[in-house]
C-alpha cells in the first residue's frame, strides 16, 4: 500500500477535511476504474436507497471515491452497530497470537466464579471458537438476558442461559457471544477491549477516534456500541484486504485473516440472490462473489472484495431488509467497472463525478407552501401528559428566522434550535433513551430543520448525525391542545411512533 500523506488539507465537498495519517487519494482511471461508472452507481444509490450517509471505495489501496451526504461530514464518528464484531474478533485473534489465550479454551475456563451452580455437559463443552463462529448451542440470542439482568451482571446472565445443542451444530446469531469474546480478551491482558487495540490496531492504522460503549461491568459491549469515522472503517477492510499487513509491519497475521473470512460455518443456500446465507467466519459474513463484509444492522458496513483489490466502506440508516437491496447494487452496478481493462481517461466524466459527489446532501424540511403559511402564534407553553420520555412541558418559541423548542425534564431543559430549508447544528439527549440502549449518556450531535408544513402542523426532523437514526417530530395544534407525533426512521423492537398529549399551560410563555 501507498504510504499515507502526512500533513496538510483536503476537501469533501465544502467541507474542510483533516488528511493527518490519511489514506492516499488517487483518479480513479488510474487504479482501473472509470470516472463515469462511479457516477452511474451513485445515481442509482441516490434514486434506490434513501438514507445512505457516506462511502468510500478504495481500489489498489487507495481512495478513488468518497462522499458523504449533508449535513452528515467525513470527521464525524457513525455508531457501527455490528460491524464492531469484527472488531472484537480481531482483538481476539491479536491475544491469541500473543499466547494470551487458545481458540479451543473452553469458555468456563476464564470465568470460574461467575459459573452457574448447575453446568450442563453443553455449556462446559463451549469454547471460543463456538463465540466466534456464533454457534454456542444457544436457541436464543443470549442479549436481551444481558440487558435484562437486574444486577448488571451481563457475564453471569450469558452463562445462566440453557444451552440447547451440542455447540459447534447450530448456528445462531448472538450478540452475547460477542460481549463474552470481549470480557475473555479483558480478563487475559488486563486491559479494555479498546485499550488493547490502541497500539496494536488503532494507532498503526491512524484511527484516531474510535469509541466504545460499555456494559454495567466495564467491559466493552463488543457486539455493538464502537463508533469510527466511515475513514477509519475503510482503513480497517484495507487491513484484511493485505491479509493482516499495514504499510512495513504484519497487524495480524494471514492464517488468522484467512481463517476470520472463510466460511467456518457453512452457507444455507449458497446459490441464493443473497449475501446472508454465503456462509459465516469469526464475526465476518461471507458473501458471493468472494467477497465477505463486516455488516452493522442500519446500514453500517464494508464490504473487502479480494479479486478485485478493493473495499467498500458505507454508514446509513437503512431499514433492515433494505440492506441486501445497497448489496445489490454493489454487485450490479459497482463490481463489472471493477472488472474491465483499463478505462480511458473522460475528463468530462471526472468533473461530472466530482460534482456529483461534493454536492450531496439529505433535504431539510421543505414544504411549498410552508413560507406563506401564517404561524398561529409566536410563542406557547404546553404541559404535557405522562409519557415513557418523561417529558413535563414543550415551550415552543416560533420567532423567524431560528425556531427554538424547549423541553423540560426531570432532569433539566433539552432545547433544540431549527430553521426552515437549512440544518442547525446543536446537542441534546432527549432521544437517548428512545430507541433502545444503542447511545451513551453524553449529549448528542444533532442537525434540527423545522417549518410550518400544514395550517396546524408544525415539523420538525432531527438527524443524530453519528448514529443511524432521524426523528420526525409533527406538532399538530387544535384549539388549546397540541399532539406530538414522534417517529423513528429505524428500529429494532421498540415501536417507530410515541405519542404525545398536552395542554396549553396557563403560566404562557
């Protein structure tokens, strides 16, 4: 691989870029890959899939293409979801290189007083090697038990639950397995899963931003709960796609890279229109094509196609099922360009392709109408119903230019700040607790744009801009009362809409 520029600055678009431990950028004519394909795939990604957030190709090990679409910015963060499986299994795979562990220990080994009173021949015949194949015997995900223990004691929750095969003969998905890979990677170095990848793979790959989110027993989650930019996603699928080698220095090391990737558990239907049932490796997908992917539900994901010496890195807020559909369009739309000779040099396709990927963005709220629509007050005060975000009152104050909406909570004020037809940019944590366990504490970064949208309709959406998620938030106001409509774009289980009842407060505004 090209050594990566050192210093110096860049642009995506309008947006400043740091290039510090940089990947190199190159045309892609020059690494075989015309200007005018890349073009054509955007296009049908722009008029196919609806929340795409950012991507990056890399061809020869390097940047031929990147985009990110307003107000989403290559320097944020984007929670990965499960492509931080991938990650936990190549901390996994550095400590047992290091000796610190074997594949074949058993899981009860490394945690002898957290062992449940009764151990059944299945959980004592349980090895990591079961964890990363994903086939502990489990007949359920084991994480909604961790979630649901009551002490936080998530390791105990894991082991207490039955295990009803012979591990090694059913494959269940299980994001428990992963938590317990991470605390087996704690309890033999000494160290935070994140910690102990610092040196040994943040830092020689120039990730400079990765977070991870903790269970109750400070340990990382492993499963889920990384954050990294879609960058330092891309650099991580070059790793692999090198077999474990970074610039001078072997990473990890190419068994475990082959091993990691290869089909370990054997696909349901190979031959099937789908990326799902190719097989699974130590928390990779494999995929057809060759190819195989770390994959985070939402559209997180980066996709290492080894035949033709590339990656492709991608962040989003993808309904579930939708996600085969992105697939899909890698493999129609990107992967022949990838398989031709070399392109001819089209400046006139260049240029088209640089403006088409500096000028994306997601719309804000914009309603035709909206401008000429005399708002029905300025200012209000509503106290509001009891309701699962514990909510006490919405002051709303509608002076033009900047909308400013007020929250107030048990725990204090949440205000968000909005305009109509641009983003505001501000941080809040009322939506934390909405949609599952999937953010910290801290505020969140949001981007809020609002406008009048019906005669008693006011509208506001709020992008968190390092997760998957947006939330719709239509105000619907009849006489003294107003109901708040509050929407997720995506979910898992809990339900897309809350909704929300209130008065007009005596007290004003």
């Amino acid at each position: 691989m090209t050594a990566p520029r050192k210093s110096g600055a860049t642009r995506v678009g309008n947006v400043p870029m740091t290039v510090e431990h940089a990947l190199p950028r190159s045309q892609p004519e020059r690494e075989g890959i015309a200007s005018s394909a890349i073009l054509q795939f955007v296009e049908a990604l722009e008029s196919q899939m609806h929340e795409l957030h950012s991507f990056m190709l890399l061809r020869h090990g390097h940047v031929v293409a990147e985009a990110w679409w307003s107000p989403y910015r290559p320097d944020y963060p984007h929670l990965m979801f499960s492509v931080s499986k991938s990650l936990t299994s190549t901390a996994v795979g550095m400590a047992i290189t290091e000796g610190r562990l074997s594949i074949d220990d058993p899981v009860l080994s490394f945690f002898p007083d957290e062992s449940p009173a009764k151990v059944s021949d299945f959980l004592a015949s349980m090895t990591v090697r079961h964890l990363l194949t994903m086939t502990t015997g489990h007949g359920v995900d084991t994480w909604p038990y961790l979630i649901a223990r009551s002490d936080g004691h998530w390791i105990k929750a894991f082991l207490d639950v039955p295990v009803a095969h012979p591990p090694g003969t059913h494959f269940l998905y299980n994001t428990g397995a992963t938590y317990i890979l991470s605390a087996i990677v704690q309890k033999t170095t000494g160290m935070k899963l994140i910690d102990y990848l610092q040196p040994r793979l943040f830092e020689p790959l120039g990730i400079r931003k990765a977070t991870w989110q903790q269970s109750p027993q400070g340990i990382a989650v492993g499963g889920y709960g990384l954050s990294m930019t879609t960058e330092d996603l891309a650099r991580f699928g070059q790793l692999y796609l090198q077999k474990g080698r970074w610039e001078d220095r072997q990473i990890l090391t190419e068994a475990w890279v082959e091993a990691a990737t290869s089909a370990q558990v054997s696909g349901s239907n190979r031959s099937a229109q789908s990326d799902w049932t190719q097989g699974y490796g130590y928390q990779f997908w494999c995929c057809r094509h060759d190819a195989y992917q770390a994959s985070g539900v939402f559209g997180q994901g980066c996709i290492v196609m080894p035949r033709q010496d590339a990656v492709f890195a991608f962040t989003g807020g993808i309904e579930v099922f939708d996600v085969q559909q992105l697939l899909d369009l890698v493999w129609t739309a990107l992967l022949p360009a990838l398989e031709v000779e070399q392109p001819a040099e089209d400046a006139v396709a260049q240029q088209a392709r640089a403006q088409k990927l500096s000028s994306l963005a997601l719309a804000p709220v914009h309603f035709p109408q909206a401008l000429s629509l005399p708002p029905h007050f300025t200012s209000r005060t509503y106290e509001v119903d009891v309701n699962d975000l514990s909510i006490e009152s919405i002051a709303l104050d509608f002076n033009q230019p900047e909308y400013v909406i007020t929250f107030n909570t048990p725990g204090g004020q949440e205000t968000l700040h909005c305009s109509y037809g641009e983003w505001r940019q501000g941080r809040t944590n009322l939506f934390n607790g909405f949609n599952g366990p999937w953010l910290s504490g801290d505020p969140t970064l949001v981007a809020a744009s609002g406008g009048w949208t019906g005669e008693d309709c006011f509208t506001v959406v709020v992008r968190l801009l390092e997760t998957p998620f947006y939330y719709r938030l239509a105000y619907h106001f009849i006489d003294d009362e107003m109901l708040l409509e509050m929407q997720v774009n995506v979910t898992l289980e809990v339900p897309k809409t809350l909704l929300l009842t209130a008065h007009l407060s005596a007290r004003g505004i």
